[in-house]
C-alpha cells in the first residue's frame, strides 16, 4: 500500500521537530549563560534525539508501518513532553502520521510488475 501520506507527515514533523530542538537548546545556553545553570538543554537534546528517530520511523513506514507508526508515535509524544511549547508542531504532525500507520490497514494484493 501507499503510504505516502505517513511519510510526508513524519519528515515534515521531524525536521520542525529539528527546528524546535535547536530553539530549546539555544535559549537553554542562553539562559545557563545568565542564570549559571538550565535544565532545557538536557529536554532540548533528548527532543533532538527524537527528532531523529521520528524521521526514522517516517522512512520505516513504507516497510513496516506498524513499527514505524509507533516510532513517529511516540517521538510526537515525548518531543512535546520534552520542549513543550516548542514541540507542539511537531506532534501535530507525527501525532496523526504515527495513528495512520498503525490503524491503516493494508491491501493484501502485490501489484504485478509489467
């Protein structure tokens, strides 16, 4: 089955998931440089780091999309635990993607190669 729609969604949200992480991040080393200490450069790397996966899950899809589902799943759901404000665009988009390929079922039928 085409699963275009799973793919598209998830590098969209991971690549704002990137965006978003960079933005956590570099207010967490502006705020360490004024205060002397911040706990969002710790949230900032860990929604990197499910940026990352979350792009993963999005090229997992096409193959098996029940796990890449659950990847793109659960990165929207950490990256917006993670950095909150920042990730909520993120988890619109990876949020759906990630339900899509979990419930959407598949054909059934191999197309035949001309």
């Amino acid at each position: 089955m085409n699963r275009t729609t799973e793919l598209v969604l998830g590098i969209i949200g991971g690549l704002i998931g990137f965006g978003g992480a960079f933005l956590a991040l570099f207010v967490g080393s502006v705020d360490e440089a004024i205060n002397g200490t911040s706990e969002l450069n710790g949230l900032g790397t860990s929604a990197f780091i499910f940026s990352a996966l979350a792009i993963i899950g999005a090229i997992l899809v096409k193959f098996k999309p029940k796990l890449g589902g659950w990847l793109m799943l659960i990165s929207g759901i950490a990256i917006l635990i993670s950095i909150s404000l920042f990730g909520v665009v993120p988890a619109l988009f990876l949020i759906p993607a990630g339900l899509m390929g979990i419930i959407r079922k598949s054909n059934g039928k191999k197309e035949k190669a001309a």
